[in-house]
C-alpha cells in the first residue's frame, strides 16, 4: 500500500488483496488509530477485479476507524467499482467520491450528503447499468454454483443408529460438527448433470437457464462446466469452487449451537457461524437434521440487511444421498431473485483427469 500524510491519510488500495494484504489492513490501521490519525480516504481504482477480500479491506477499515470515533471515505473513478460497492451496500454508509479533493473538501456537518458523492443509484448511466447486470447475475451465479456441494459433498449413507427415530440429540456444536464430517468416506469422487434456472424479481428481470456438469474429487475439488452461457454471464462458462466442508469450519468459523428450528416440517439443529476473517457476512446459520445428520438448509444474513435461504432435497443415489435439488431464496439489496438447481444422472467414485479443475490450470 502507498500512503500519502496529510490533513487527510490518504491511502492507495494495492492492485491484489489476499489474506496477508487484510492482516496489513488491520495492523496498518490499528496503527493509525494509536497514533491519533483518525480520518481517511481510501483510493480504491489501483484495485484489480474486486472480490470478496477488497470488500473485508474496507469493512475493516471502517470499523477499526468508527470504533475509535474516525471517519472514512472512498475515491474511485471506475464504474465497476461503484456498481460492486453499490452490490455490497457500502455506498449506503460511506461517501464515494470521484477525486481525494472532493472527498476531502466535505465538512462533517456534510458527510451525509456528500456534494460530489458518486452513488451508484445516482449515477445510473447505461455503463453502469450493464455493470450492474453482469454484477448481478454473476454474484447470483457463484452463489448458486459455488455453494451447490457446500452440504452435499460429503453425502453419504449413515449408520442405522443415527436414522432411526430415537437419534441422539445433542447440544454440542463439536460434536454437531464432527456428525457431519464423520460420513462413510467412500464418496471420493462423483461426476452429475446440473440444470440452473433463475428468476430475478427486480431489474433487470432476467431469468437465465443453464445446463453443464458437475465435478468433484476429494478433498474439496469442484467445478461446474456450462455447456451454453448468454452474453452477460461470460467468463462462467466454467466454475471452480473451494467448497464449504464441515471439517474446514473450524479453521474459518466461530461455531456455536443456536437451539432449533422448524424445517420441512420437523425440527433440525441449529448452528450460527461467524467468520473469523470477516468479509460481507454478519453471520450464517445452518439447520441439520438429526436424524439423518443432513444439512438441509442454510441461511446467510449479510451487513447490508440481505439475507440468503438456501434448502435441500437429498436422495440416494448410487448407495449415496446426494443433493439433487437446491432452492434458494436472495433478497439482498439492489436486486432480489429465486434461484433453483437440479442434479441427476450421477456417477460416483469415477475417474477424473486432473485438468478438469481450473485451479490445476493455472
């Protein structure tokens, strides 16, 4: 990162932000607040593709800054940017500007309404409505493709004690944990036909269908090919997910037992998980059937008020119960849908090249 001092910190996002450019983030930050500089404007148009770790950088940021009474705001001149910060419902909180001199020039009796503020709802140019189309879709996409395995991939049939209607029902999220990974392990690989349908019930109204195939391969390998995708959806004709496994949460959640709900009709266990590395998401829940030890369904509820409800419908297939329907429910801000996706025609423990994953090409 390029910091420049002045009445403002002025302070230049680098082009690539992983796990140790957050870690910089926040020491750089604490840093700051120690040393009393407590107002910032954060150049965000060095930034390559925004992903989900530019997001954290900034809720970072603005909550190391608000919690010791700072003040942040945002330069880009990028219309890309603007539609994902839009998408992430910062824009909401934080003043976007097209230059540090009009972000500094705003008084605090101002900040609210910033005179030269750039919001994406008040900048709603025919360029930065088609960036919010394929925003759109595409954050629907990886939602919808990148999560289909997230509590299917280590289906598989369970010991008779624990389908029977006098299963053990426990309090203990380890244990809770720890049913969930502790599966027969002999899925190790599985192929299947993916039929994606969804249906926007905000601008702009689309209703993509999509057909492809699934892959995966222990541990946690999984790609989805698309046979045909339209125009505003390039770029995903192929889908390489790193995969929700219950025996990685721990390494990425704070998890806890949050009591029970109703679900389908009969209650399931619930678990809350909060990120140890904090992004979008103020926190998800996850609702586990105790009688058969299946997720069957998961609700992520962000910052911004959106929440996300994905169910499940499981069956056997091959000797294992596999997920072959996913539903989901978005309501996020800027743009709400339904989303479905069909699996069939499995074909477990198969061979398969190593190349069919995106991330061995690269």
């Amino acid at each position: 990162m390029i910091t420049r001092v002045v009445r403002w910190v002025l302070t230049d996002l680098p082009e690539t932000i992983d796990r140790q450019c957050l870690l910089r983030v926040k020491t750089t930050f604490d840093g700051h607040v120690k040393a009393g500089r407590m107002h910032h404007i954060i150049n965000l148009d060095r930034v390559g593709e925004w992903q989900n770790e530019a997001t954290t950088s900034i809720i970072t940021i603005l909550r190391t800054l608000r919690n010791a009474g700072g003040t942040l705001r945002l330069v880009t001149t990028r219309s890309d940017i603007r539609a994902a910060l839009s998408l992430a419902g910062l824009d909401k909180i934080l003043g976007v500007y097209t230059d540090e001199v009009a972000a500094s020039a705003v008084t605090e009796d101002n900040t609210a309404k910033p005179g030269r503020a750039l919001h994406a709802r008040e900048a709603s140019t025919r360029t930065d409505t088609q960036v919010r189309v394929v925003k759109s879709v595409r954050s629907l996409l990886t939602l919808l493709l990148l999560l289909l395995p997230s509590a299917g991939a280590r289906a598989a049939s369970i010991a008779q004690t624990d389908a029977s209607p006098g299963a053990i029902r426990t309090t203990d999220a380890q244990e809770i944990v720890q049913r969930l990974i502790e599966r027969e392990p002999d899925l190790q690989t599985y192929r299947a036909h993916v039929n994606v349908k969804i249906r926007m019930r905000s601008f702009p109204f689309l209703a993509p269908a999509l057909k492809g195939q699934v892959y995966f391969e222990r541990p946690g390998k999984y790609e989805v090919i698309f046979d045909h995708v339209p125009f505003y959806a390039k770029g995903f004709e192929r889908v390489y997910g790193d995969i929700g496994d219950p025996s990685d949460w721990y390494q990425r959640f704070q998890v806890s037992y949050s009591g029970q709900a109703i679900v389908s009709g009969h209650p399931d266990i619930v678990l809350t998980l909060v990120q140890r590395v904090r992004g979008m998401i103020d926190h998800e829940r996850v609702m586990v059937d105790p009688t058969t030890w299946h997720i069957d369904q998961m609700e992520w509820r962000y910052y911004n008020g959106g929440v996300i409800t994905m169910s499940q419908q499981y069956s056997n297939e091959d000797g294992f119960d596999m997920v072959i329907r996913q539903s989901a429910d978005i309501r996020i801000p800027h743009f709400s849908a339904i989303g479905e996706a069909d699996l069939s025609d499995y074909r477990t423990n198969v061979a398969i090249d190593d190349a069919t994953f995106a991330k061995n090409r690269r």
